[in-house]
C-alpha cells in the first residue's frame, strides 16, 4: 500500500485515478509521495520515505527542488495540462488591455440610481474607446506549452506575434511554430511589441525579467501581461514606468500589494488554471505520474 499526500484540493477526477494500491488523504504520516498545487513545500521536513513530488500544474517554484535532487525525490509537474485555460485568461486580458471595458463596468456599476443610465452610457463611449487587437504586434516571451498557445492564438486574431525563449535556438523555434516570428534576443522582441506577455518559469535567471532596463527598450506606450509568475516582474520598476505614462497598462494574474490598487493595473487573482477541465486534467496526470513512478519506476511528466 502506497500512501499519498495532498497539500491542496484536488480535483475529484484526479483522486478518482488512484486504485486500490493507493490510500489517499490530508494527514497521512509516513507518505510516499506528495500531490500539490500551489501550497509552498519549501519549509517542508521530508518524511524518510518520500519518493516524489508532483505539482498539479506547471511551475514548480514552491518545490524545493535542490532539496528534492539531494534526497533522490522525483518532482513530476503537468505543464501543458493547464495551457489552454491560461491561454484563454491571456485572452481575456489582452481583451481588457485593448478595449477599456474594466473602467466601463467600473463605471456602470456606479449607476444603479441613474434614471438615465439608457443615454448616459452613450455619452461614455469616447471615454472607454479602445483600440483592435488586429494588426498589433504581440511579444511572447516563453515558448512552452502555454506561450506556443498563446503565439497560435494571437494569430488568429490577426496580430503579428513575435516569440522569444531563452532556452530555445531560433532554429529550434522556428520548428516549433514556422508561424510566429522569432526574435534574436528581447531587445529585438520589445523594439516592436505594442503588447508584451510573459510565459517562463521562475527562476533565478528569470526573476526581474521585466525591470527599468527592459521597460527602456520597450515602445512607448506598452501593455504587459503577466500570466506566469510575479517575481518575473520588478515592481518598482514598473510601479515606475506606469506613472510615466511609459508603460500604459499591466494585466497581471499575480497582483501584488504595491501594484494592485494602481489604476493603470488590472489585478487578477492568479485564476489562470482555474477551471474545472483544468484542475481536472492536472489532477488527472499528477496522479498517473505519481502511480506510474512508484509502482513501475517510470518517470513520465506529461
Ligand atoms: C501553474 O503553475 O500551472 C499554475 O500556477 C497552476 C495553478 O494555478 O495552480
């Protein structure tokens, strides 16, 4: 009998996938392996036989990953599992920065005595006009399986996208989606995107990816959006930017106290795997990895 750990909710279908081999449950003691989501494991003490770790999801930065390498702890996570409810969130924020419908709903949410709301909303479309995503220049930054999505989406809408990965060649890129356009470097990717959008995995080469010297190469005027992790971001730098008129607008899953209340800052509180398909379809797969290594030794992250 293997005994396995939660650290947070998981969805239904995920435990479902555990068979009789298996006791799962929230205060198990000596368990084999952990399942989590976002809860942070880093003060975590390590039982004697803890095997694997498997993240829900696709970063795995509340994962104490040398820690893990130094006891031979397997850390499985589900990237792609997620991929298209954040890329369909990235949409509705590239929405939100394009067309000022925050502010109007803001706006007719202070309306409820008006008696004439019906006319007045008209004298408020100037204020909240906006502009098209079509025919703008989209910076992707990250390749995986959630900026490919996003680059793919985008297009179909009509902008030009431009993509960039640190760990990815042009060439091998350029295998990856013949579609997108891949920049040489972020100097590159920023000299021409109107929006500017986040995908990599934080880490120390990744933190403050965003910070006045990138912000500097950017055109003037620029719309961010974080969907992948705050620390990618240097606030102050952008807190900044923002009051410049540099930056017009960040739209981020990841709204920090310093920033959420700025008006040039659409906060959102980091929903972008939070659908039911997709905490089924992580739940799912950090199952299978997790029964899949401890019964036959395989390691498949899916
Ligand atoms: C991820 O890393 O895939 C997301 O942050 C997942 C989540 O919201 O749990």
């Amino acid at each position: 009998m293997y005994t396995i750990k939660l650290y947070n909710n998981i969805a239904q279908k995920g435990l479902d996938q555990f068979t009789e081999a298996f006791e799962v449950g929230e205060h198990l003691g000596d368990e084999d392996a952990i399942v989590v989501r976002s809860a942070n494991l880093h003060d975590l003490e390590y039982g004697k036989n803890l095997k694997a770790i498997a993240r829900a999801g696709a970063g795995v930065n509340n994962i104490d990953l040398p820690a893990c390498s130094e006891r031979g702890i397997v850390v499985f996570n589900t990237p792609g599992a997620n991929a298209n409810a954040v890329k369909e969130l990235v949409f509705a924020g590239l929405l939100l920065a394009s067309r000022d419908i925050y502010h109007g709903i803001e706006w007719c949410k202070t309306q409820t005595d008006n008696p004439n709301l019906g006319k007045d909303v008209e004298k408020q479309k100037k204020k909240y006009a906006g502009n098209e995503l079509t025919g703008k220049t989209l910076g992707v930054i990250g390749l995986g399986a959630i900026g490919i999505e996003v680059a793919n989406l985008a297009m179909r809408f009509g902008m030009n996208v431009k993509g960039y990965d640190p760990y990815i060649s042009v060439d091998n890129a350029w295998k990856m989606s013949k579609w997108i356009e891949h920049a040489k470097d972020l100097k590159e990717l920023y000299k021409d995107a109107d929006f500017v959008t986040l995908h990599l995995p934080l880490m120390d080469s990744t933190k403050n990816t965003i910070d006045r010297e990138a912000i500097s190469q950017m055109k003037d005027g620029v719309k961010i959006l974080n969907f992948a992790r705050g620390g990618l971001v240097n606030d102050d730098d952008l807190l900044e930017a923002l009051d410049s008129g540099k930056v017009a607008l960040y739209v981020t899953d990841f709204p920090s106290a310093k920033l959420a209340a700025h008006d040039k800052v659409i906060p959102i509180p980091h929903l972008g795997a939070s659908t039911e398909e997709s905490e089924e379809n992580c739940a799912v797969k950090a199952a299978q990895e997790v029964m899949d290594y401890l019964q036959y030794g395989n390691i498949t992250n899916s």
